[in-house]
C-alpha cells in the first residue's frame, strides 16, 4: 500500500504509528479531517492479520467518522485508532496506558471512544494518561452507555423514512424487523413497542431474543430468516455489509434503515437499491446518536441534552432524501454529498483570520490536564 498517496487521494491529514514493545503495544493512528474540529473516533482492537489490513481499517473508518459528523451537523473532524492484538486476552493496564500517552502527545487532536474490542474500562486506563478521551462511565463525569441515545436517534431516523416512503406522520402500525437485538436493539424494541410498532427480530443470542419477546412482545424469528420476512422497514442493528449481491434480492421491505454500520457491501448495492425503489437511510446519519452522546461529554454531559440533539437526526435525513431526489442519485451518494458540503463550506469560512481566535469556533475546549 503506498501511502501517501492513499491519503492525498482521500483527504487524510495524518497517520501516527505507536508502537510500546514492553506493554505489547502496536496501534495505528489516523485523522481524515480537522477542518470542523478535533477528529473524533473510537479505538478499535482486533487481530489484524497484517499492518496493511489495520492500516486500511484506521484510514476507512477515520473518514466514515469526519462524514459522520460533519452530516450530523457537530464541531467535529473523523479520526479512528486500531490496536492490534486479541481483546480476549492481550489487553492489560499497561497496554492501554501507553496507548493513552500517544494519545495525549497529539494534544487534543485526536479524540478516543471506546469501538469494538475495547469498553468503558479500557477507557478509563486511557485516562489516567490523556483527557483527551471520551465514553467514560457516569461515576467520572462521562456518559455511560451511549445504547439508548443511538437508538433514540434511530427512532427519529425511522420517523422521516416513514414520512418519505410510507407517507404516514407516525410509525404507529408499522411494522419493523430489527436484525440484531443486543444493546441498541433492546432499546429500538423498547422506543418503538412504546409507538405501537409491529416488531419482529432475530438474535444469535437466544438470551437477548427471549428478552425482547418477553419484555416488548417482540416476534422472534430465525437470524437466518429475518430478511425474508415481509415488513415495512427492515433495521440492521448488527453485522455491516448486510446489504450485498445474496441478499439483495431477499428483501421483502420498502426501507432499509438501522443503526449498523457500513451496511452496504459496495457502494453500488446503494445504487440497486435505489433501482428497486427500496429507500435507504444511509448508517452514518442514521446512527450518529452515539457521537452526538460522546459530543455533548465534551462540554459537561447531560444526558437530556443528548436526546434533544439527536432529534436533528430526523431533519438531516429529509435533507439527504430531498438531495436525492432533486439530484436522481442514491441516498447514500447524497449523504456524502451533504457533508462534503458543510465541510468546504467551513473550510472557507476559516480562510478569514481572526486574531485570538480558536481555529474551530463554536466547539467546545477540552478541559487541559
């Protein structure tokens, strides 16, 4: 991979290797876009089978994070870290504390979360390193589980799909299946059992399936059945890549709409799905209640004010589908479109100096150490 080039190609402004041999130490680094903010995103640990292969997941998701809060309208630029290792049995208080002392030489460009292999425990070593991090539990200040504020943000997602397709003002008597029912899945059950909604669902956790009938009289159905069940929406809350060449001619709704991310194999299923007339409410709108969590930590969190937010996830979604349809190209193209937009448009905006100014008015000062 050679990559510069890759980075001049798609809008990376810098890549820090880390690398601690006594704590096991082997991370990548990588901000796609300051120009909003501070690039914000989670640490991710896997074990890669290569550098290349952790290299690449850094760099795409960095800029899945800058499009995703550009669209969502935050002072926020995308960054992304992956640690190589086994969360299962490499992890350790070391580790992570070395990780948070690179974390911390960036000086508040880069901001950390918790992704997937690494928790609120994980974070709180980062702590002890860097302020320059975010997701920590409600006992030090921080947010806690951000599950029911992305699924908040999903329903009013869910909200403007029904508007757009189904033409009704409510999603009462819509019928729904949820594809993945673990924490924002409870919580999707919950908010829409509460509007009146159909819901049908399916878990590879037969614990968590059970739960969610019990509790919202969700209709279970075989994880490997769920996408032929005909129904309004169907809700990706699982697995990414769900929308791809075998499933696409499976699906028996008139949405796609959930909180997954990178649901799309290629961006051309988006295109098909377009050509069959099936709307798609591209993740990174849709899903951007957990950044808008994360964001509000920033300034002092307040857990109200989290949900409040999230309720702009409903207005940027018309703005994506009225983009669409007045430019007859795929929601997911008109995503990348909107955000690329407010991205430029700021960059300009800061093209005027304004002695004693922060490079990023509006957002919020993380606190110094």
């Amino acid at each position: 991979m050679e990559l510069i080039p890759y980075m001049e190609k798609h809008g990376h402004e810098q890549v820090v290797f880390c690398v601690n041999e006594d704590a096991g130490l082997r991370a990548i680094i990588a901000i796609h876009d300051t120009t909003l903010g501070p690039a914000l995103g989670g640490t991710r640990m896997w074990p890669y089978q290569s550098e290349e292969e952790a290299l690449r997941d850094a760099l795409r998701l960095a800029r899945g994070m800058a499009y995703k809060a550009a669209a969502a309208g935050l002072n926020l630029g995308g960054g992304k870290a992956v640690i190589v290792g086994d969360p299962k049995k490499d992890k350790s208080e070391a580790l992570f504390r070395a990780y948070g002392r690179f974390v911390d030489t960036l000086g508040g460009r880069y901001i950390t979360a918790e992704d997937v292999g690494t928790d609120v425990n994980d974070m709180e070593y980062i702590r002890m390193e860097t302020r320059h991090v975010v997701g920590i539990s409600k006992t030090m200040q921080g947010s806690g589980d951000p599950s029911p504020v992305t699924a908040h943000g999903v329903i009013q997602g869910l909200r403007a799909c029904a508007e757009e397709r189904l033409h009704r003002d409510n999603l009462n008597g819509v019928s729904i299946a949820i594809q993945g029912l673990g924490k924002v899945g409870y919580y999707l059950c919950k908010f829409l059992s509460e509007e009146g909604v159909r819901i049908f669902g399916c878990d590879l956790d037969a614990e968590n399936s059970e739960r969610a009938r019990q509790e919202f009289g969700v209709e279970v159905v075989a994880p490997e059945a769920i996408i032929d069940v005909q129904v309004d929406i169907f809700c990706p809350a699982a697995l990414g890549g769900i929308v791809n060449d075998e499933t696409m001619d499976r699906f028996r709704c008139q949405v796609i709409a959930g909180p997954a991310n990178n649901q799309l194999a290629e961006d051309r299923h988006g295109d098909e799905l377009a050509r069959r007339g099936i709307l798609y409410a591209p993740d990174y709108v849709i899903n951007a209640g957990g950044l808008i969590n994360v964001y509000v930590e920033l300034e002092g969190y307040n857990r109200e004010r989290a949900m409040v937010m999230t309720r702009g996830i409903y207005y940027n979604l018309k703005r994506v589908f009225a983009i669409a349809r007045g430019q007859a190209i795929g929601t997911h193209i008109a995503a990348d479109r909107m955000a690329e937009e407010r991205i430029a448009a700021v960059r300009n905006v800061h093209k005027t100096y304004v002695p004693g100014m922060d490079r990023y008015p509006g957002r919020t000062r993380m606190p110094t150490r």
